[in-house]
C-alpha cells in the first residue's frame, strides 16, 4: 500500500528514525528530484511508503517501512538465522597476566552488545519456537535493511514490461537519486529518540577515533550496524594487522643488525679505501656519454645496501616463508570461529543459491532444473562463451597496457642515464659534503624511473576501476580479473629490477642492446638490491600518501562541499535522511577495492621482503592507519551501506595462498640472482685469499679485466667526457661486474670456473630453501587444524539442541491438538499382542 504524506516539518522529530507516530521504523529511504514526470510516480506498491519533502522544494524522499508480515515472510526465503535458546556453554577462561591487555579492551557492553544465543533458520510457520519478545525489534536494522534491499532489487516497477524492475536500473536510469538505509543517530552525539539505539555513535566513541588506534576492535557491533560483510572485512584487517607486528618486529631486528654488524662490512671497507676501491678503474656505463669512473664513488651506496643485503637477509626470508603460512592457518581458525559466532557456518549451502543478481535473472531468457533451487535461470552456453571471450580480450588489453608502459619506462631507464651522466658530471651537488656522494647518475635514473612508474600504476588503476550468477560468483570472478591486472601493474617494475636488469649486460666490446638501440643496464659494484629496495621504498610509501588523500580528504571535501548549505538551517530542520542524503555513497564494490590494497602491500611484504626487511612495518604502520580511517569514513563520511552476508573474504583466501607459495620462489631468487650473498660465501670459503676464510680481496675478485683499446667506437666515451685523473696516467684496462678471464688468456672474456660455482650455489641455495621452507608450511598446515575444537563442539551442540528443541516442539503441538479435539476422536481398539514397549531416544555425536 503506497501512502503519500506531506509532512510538516517543524513538528516531526528531526533526529528519529521512525515515522511519527514512534512506532513504525523507517527501513529504507529512496530520493528523487521531482523535475519529470514518468517512472519515478510508479513506486513499489508492496511495502507502507511515507512522502517527505525536503529543504530545497526539489528533492523528494520515499521512507520504507517492512511490516512483521513482509519481514517474517522474507526471513523464512532467505533462511536468516534467529535465537531460539541462551547459549548455555561457558567460554569464559582465565588467561594469565590478563590485566596486562586491560589497557587495549572495550567495555564489554561494546565488545559484546546482544547476548549469545544458539540459532536456528527461522520459520514463519512456528514463530512461537523462537525468543520473540517485541517483534519490532527482533530483527536487527541490518538484516531489515537487507531485506528491503532484497525486495526492491527484483519487485518490477512497470506492467507493461515485467523486464523493468530493480532499484538499480532505477538509480542508473536516473529516476531515483539515491536508496539508502538511515544511520540510527549523529555520530558525535546520541539520538534523542529514546528508541534510536544510537549504534552510531558508540561505534565513532570507541572505534572511528584516532586516539583508538591501540584498542581492539568492537567486531559484534560493526557486524550489528553493518552486517556481516562489512564485520568479516575488519576482522580480517584486524587480524591481518595483529600478525604483521611479528614480521614487523623481527624485520627492524634484521635491519638493526645490519646497522650493528658495519664494521664488519669488509667488502665496503675495500670499496672506499683509497689505495685500494679509489684506484680501481671501472668500465663506462653507457656509450659515449659517459666515461671511466673510481670505484670509490659507490662507497656510501655500498654501504646502504649492506643494511638490507646482510647474513640476515636468509633468515628473513626464511621466517617470512613461514610467517604467510602461520597467518593464512590461524586466519582459518579466526574465520571459522566467527563463521559460527555470526550464523555463517551453513550460509553456503542455504542462501547463495538465493542471492541470484538481479542483472543476471534478467538478461537470462532461459530456465533450467537445479537440484537445489528447482528451476533457475541460465545463460546458454553460446552467449557464455562470448561474455567470456569479451572479458578476456578485456584484460588481456589492459595487461598488454602495463607491459607497453613497462617497456616505455625500462626504455626511458636505458635512454636517460647516458643524459644523468654527462649533466651531472660537473653538476655543483657533487661538492656538497653530505649529500654529494650520494646524488649519482645511477641513483637519479632509478629514483625518477620509479616516480615515473608510480604515477603510471596510479593512472592506470584509476583507468581500470572505472555475467557471472550470483554475488559471490560475480565478486569472485571480478576479483580474479582484477588482481591480473594489478599484479602485473604493480609488480612488473619490481621483477624487472629484482631479475632482469644486469643480468643481460653482456661485456665490454659486446654489450647487449635492447631493441638493438638502447644498451642494457648494470648493477653498481654493490649489485641491484639497494635499486629494489628504493622501488619498493617508493611504490608503498606513495601509494600510502595517495590513497589517504584519496580515501580520506576527497569525502571529507565532497561531504562539507554538499552540506555546507545545511549549516545555514536551524538543526531542527536538517531531518536524518536529508543529513544521510548528503553524504557519500558507497560502493558496492568498495570493500573489493579496499581489500586489493592490502592484497598489493600484502604481495609487497612477501614477494620482495628479503630486499627489504622494514617493509612489514611500513605495511604495519599504513594499517594501523588505516584501519581508523575506514572506520572513520564508515561511520561520518559515508551512507550506511546495505547489510550483506558473506561466507568468508571469498576468492582473496586463494590468492593469498597463491602468493604465498609464489613467495618463496620469489624471495629464494632474490638472495641468489638479485644478493650478492652467494657470491660472497662462495668466495669466502672456497676462493678466499691465505688460510683462513675472510672476505679480504673479494672486491679485487669479483670484477673482471677489460683492455680499453679493445673498446669499440661506439662504446669510447666522447672527448671531454673522462675525468681530468684518467689522461693523467697510463691506464690501460677497466674492470667491469663478472666472472670472465682477462685478456691475454687463452679463453679471454668467457666465463671462469668461478662464474660457473657461483651459479651452482645459486640453484643449490634455492633448491634447498625452498624445499625447506614448503616443509615446514605443509607441516604446520597439517598441524594446526582449520576449525578450533571448541568451535565444533559449539556447531555439534547448537545441532543437537535444534533437533531436541524441534521435537519437543512439535510434540508440544501435536498435545495441544489432541487435547483439543479429544472428544471427537472416535475410539478405536486394537487387538491384545505382546509388544515390548518402545524406547525413543536421541542421540548425538557431541556427547561422550
């Protein structure tokens, strides 16, 4: 029934959601400018609908209300779970030293703001079986909002075409403005309404602040707002945040023990000594623009890559192996536990198959049996297999884009530095006494290849974020295409540091080119670790900065832009939808781009930690962040979104597993193609100089003899490009990065058999941490068990319980009704027999 009421606006309670009369909740609210006429006057005719104008004359709001019918109907359809008896299992333990985490819990009335109850799927048919004491309230607004969401997305709006329905194609279409479900009170302050409950507000106090960054999170009442999706996204975060700070802590150990273990930095030492790095030679970098350089002038990089290329580096690496392993396991345990606290344990099974889109029922023109759900919709295979063609030429386009950009960017590596070079030869800052040693050609091409590449992955993501059947299908398989993307947008740049740049140089005399035009890069003496370390460096600390003001000062910006009309209105007359009407609207798939980015810093702190051991508390404090500002945006900047449950984060558990076992690989490259660790332990103990093995001498036997007159015109540096000191003396050779013999020998600039030692350490090292790492992660795996016992025993007595409870029920009925019909019963005899009585009895599994 659609009642349309003009409402005077100075008598009706501004800061309620209910209708006036206090009793009725206004469940959802739709908005429309009344400048045509047409679909917007065709309403859904199903529901008590109450019209309110607004401030502006123009802005129209339509508020919902479900009545217990419509509510109680649909929660049967969709199997909601509801109480039926106090949970009479005590969890309560006593953990040790417990008051030292007072300082970082909740008032238990936030942390826990219902009571545990056993559930079961409600039934419409046997409302007497459960704990209904007001049925206004006994659905939370989340899940009254989920059901209106429901109801709007597939009740048809037009007679003519039974195609035409949903409140989507109606917000796309531009009849309706917006459709949202009303936030229960000011954020900064409790509702008047005694009947508000003010939810708002408790979770800015304890949880949307800043100075809460230390404090847990109130999980049951983000879940009790928002709904279940929202819930499992923060608990996740939480979680994932929680873990970090071991990696974090053990990360800053590994780095202080580099700072810690300087002096003994021997090969360092060699390269900023005079007599001996200050009188080594080093070959040109590039072709023509540049000339011979001291190897003394890589003396303070050299050292900064000791920081982060140490023995440490393998433990890391090690650890991190093990570390993903540790998390996605107990991340199973977490998820399981909430997965049965928040009635999700049987959702699979009993919903999904429900939540088709309405998008999809409606492209589909055919119908097909399903064992589950009777008849479904279904595309036919044709029109699938173009959808997915369509899709793939779609991101396998978007993945060709990032590999041209790549390219472009490796290009403008190779074709700048020649420039950095000859500008910065007698550039002033080579004088200054801090930082001049610092600022190279090297350094300036991978610092501004890096921003380059960084605004490259943010323009593209922008680019890129701008039909499967069911919501999970479609999250999932759009989750999928979209990380294809990312992971090429985002990593490329760093695997080409980390496992291609300088390791196709060739030598002095026959260089390789790329594109037969550009002459491939070299690492410095001290290799490309301290290069990869400043890209990733650069990519997550930009990335940080971008997306808070992205994510955080755009909304603040549009919400006070929007509202700032508001302001010149008594609070009186500024009602709660028009204040929610104002705010931003989030998107439904919001949490999906939220969690790609810490899927990105994830890959960041797994795939490339070992060049880089700090990264887990970078990752760390971006989180924590993070964490208050989404909960911030939640609760002040945005709508309230619809409530929505799901089973898990969904195709995410995959890939983290994927990434985790890519991890290992990854990580095992680094320290033996990317470190100069192999290098050094193979000299160290089998190249060493005298008895005893010290790294004494490794810089001399690490670079290779080259004779300049051997030198190609293309490759001599112009005049004027060589400093004053190389025509002062007699120099005859360079030294260049690799295993090759001098010349003059019989196999002169071919690889030597150290080089070939080297390489068999390489793949021996990777072989062996490898195999040790992914014993140790399916040991654990196998050792921690998915589901905590408890958890079961939970699931196995709240089972046992609906099964006596239904009995008992039904028994009680069928009493009832023969006690009433008693003396209509005719009475029947039976003939005398022997029958030994027959003992009922129920068992169950969960009892020993």
């Amino acid at each position: 029934m659609l009642v349309c009421v003009q409402v005077d606006k100075q008598q009706q309670s501004k800061d309620s959601v209910y209708f006036r009369d206090g009793m009725r909740r206004i469940d959802f609210v739709l908005s429309y400018i009344d400048d045509k006429d047409g679909e917007k006057k065709q309403v859904y005719t199903s529901h008590t609908l109450s019209l309110q104008e607004s401030e502006d004359g123009r802005t129209y709001f339509l508020k919902i209300h479900v009545p217990w019918e419509v509510l109680a109907t649909y929660a049967d359809v969709l199997k909601i779970k509801v109480p039926f008896k106090t949970n009479d299992i005590t969890d309560k333990k006593d953990v040790p030293m417990s008051w030292l985490c007072m300082p970082y819990r909740l008032p238990e009335h936030v942390m826990q703001p219902e009571p545990d109850y056993f559930t079961a799927t409600f039934d419409k048919s046997k409302i007497d079986f459960f704990l209904i004491e007001d049925k206004e309230t006994f659905f939370p607004p989340s899940t009254r909002n989920r059901i209106v969401y429901y109801i709007l997305s597939r009740c048809p709006y037009s007679k003519e075409d039974k195609d035409k329905k949903g409140i989507k194609r109606l917000l796309n279409n531009g009849t309706y403005a917006a459709a949202f479900p009303l936030h229960d009170s000011r954020y900064w302050t409790r509702s008047r309404d005694a009947n508000c409950e003010s939810e708002r507000y408790a979770l800015y106090k304890y949880w949307a602040r800043f100075s809460r960054f230390y404090k847990e999170q109130p999980l049951n009442l983000i879940r009790k707002y928002y709904g279940e999706k929202i819930g499992i996204y923060f608990a996740w975060l939480g979680f994932y945040t929680e873990m970090l700070t071991y990696a974090a802590v053990v990360g800053l150990l590994c780095f202080i023990y580099g700072v810690a273990s300087f002096d003994e930095n021997v090969w360092s030492k060699e390269i900023c000594n005079e007599t001996i790095g200050g009188q080594i030679v080093m070959c040109p970098l590039c072709d023509k623009k540049c000339g011979y350089w001291m190897l003394s002038t890589t003396c303070s990089s050299s050292w900064q890559s000791y920081l982060f290329d140490n023995t440490a580096t393998v433990f890391f690496a090690i650890f991190m192996g093990i570390w993903v392993t540790l998390f996605l396991e107990f991340w199973k345990r977490r998820q399981a536990q909430l997965e049965y606290e928040w009635d999700l344990v049987d959702m699979e099974e009993e919903q999904q198959q429900l939540q088709l889109r309405p998008e999809y029922e409606t492209k589909c023109t055919h119908l097909r049996l399903n064992r589950v759900t009777q008849m479904e919709p279904y595309l036919p295979l044709t029109s699938k297999c173009a959808r997915s063609i369509l899709s793939g030429a779609t991101v396998l386009f978007w993945i060709s884009l990032i590999i041209a950009s790549i390219i472009g960017v490796i290009a403008y590596r190779l074709a700048v530095f020649a420039a950095f070079a000859s500008i910065m030869k007698d550039s002033p800052t080579n004088k200054l006494d801090v930082v001049g040693s610092l600022i190279t050609p090297q350094l300036a091409t991978s610092v501004t290849a890096s921003c380059i590449n960084f605004v490259i992955i943010m323009i593209l993501n922008f680019l890129y974020e701008r039909v499967p059947k069911t919501h999970v299908e479609y999250e999932n398989k759009l989750t999928v295409k979209m990380f294809l993307f990312q992971f090429v947008n985002y990593y490329s740049s760093c695997f080409y540091v980390a496992f291609f740049k300088g390791k196709f140089v060739g030598y002095p005399g026959d260089y390789a080119y790329m594109f037969g035009k550009w002459r491939n890069e070299e690492c410095e003496p001290g290799g490309c670790l301290i290069e990869l370390t400043t890209q990733l460096v650069i990519v997550m600390v930009g990335k940080q900065v971008w997306g808070n003001i992205q994510e955080a000062l755009v909304p603040w910006l549009c919400n006070w832009w929007v509202s700032r009309s508001a302001r010149n209105h008594p609070e009186s007359l500024y009602s709660r939808w028009e204040q929610d009407h104002d705010l931003q609207s989030f998107s439904q798939l919001g949490l999906l781009i939220k969690l790609f980015v810490y899927i990105i810093y994830f890959g960041f702190i797994t795939l490339f930690v070992a060049s880089f051991p700090l990264a887990p508390l970078l990752a760390l404090m971006n989180n924590i962040l993070e964490v208050r500002v989404d909960a911030w945006k939640f609760t002040t900047q945005f709508r309230r979104p619809v409530a929505a449950k799901v089973h898990n984060i969904g195709a995410w558990n995959e890939i983290l597993n994927m990434i985790a076992v890519f991890s290992v690989v990854t990580n095992a490259f680094i320290v033996s193609f990317t470190s100069d660790m192999i290098p050094r332990l193979v000299y160290k103990y089998a190249y060493h100089l005298g008895n005893e093995s010290t790294m004494e001498g490794y810089i001399n036997n690490s670079l290779s003899v080259f004779n300049i007159s051997k030198f190609q015109p293309k490759n001599r540096p112009d005049d004027g490009e060589n400093p004053d000191w190389f025509y002062s003396s007699n120099i005859t050779t360079c030294r260049y990065r690799d295993y090759r013999y001098p010349p003059g020998h019989e196999k002169r600039y071919t690889h030597t058999m150290q080089f070939w030692h080297i390489l068999a350490a390489k793949l021996a090292f990777i072989i062996i941490m490898e195999h040790v790492v992914f014993v140790v992660k399916f040991f654990v795996a196998w050792l921690i068990p998915d589901v905590p016992s408890d958890v079961k025993a939970r699931i196995k007595r709240e089972r046992y319980l609906i099964q006596e409870y239904l009995h008992n029920y039904e028994l009680e009925k069928l009493k009832i009704q023969l006690s009433q019909n008693g003396p209509n019963i005719e009475q029947c005899t039976c003939p005398a027999t022997a029958a030994t009585p027959v003992k009922m009895e129920v068992f169950s599994d969960c009892l020993s």
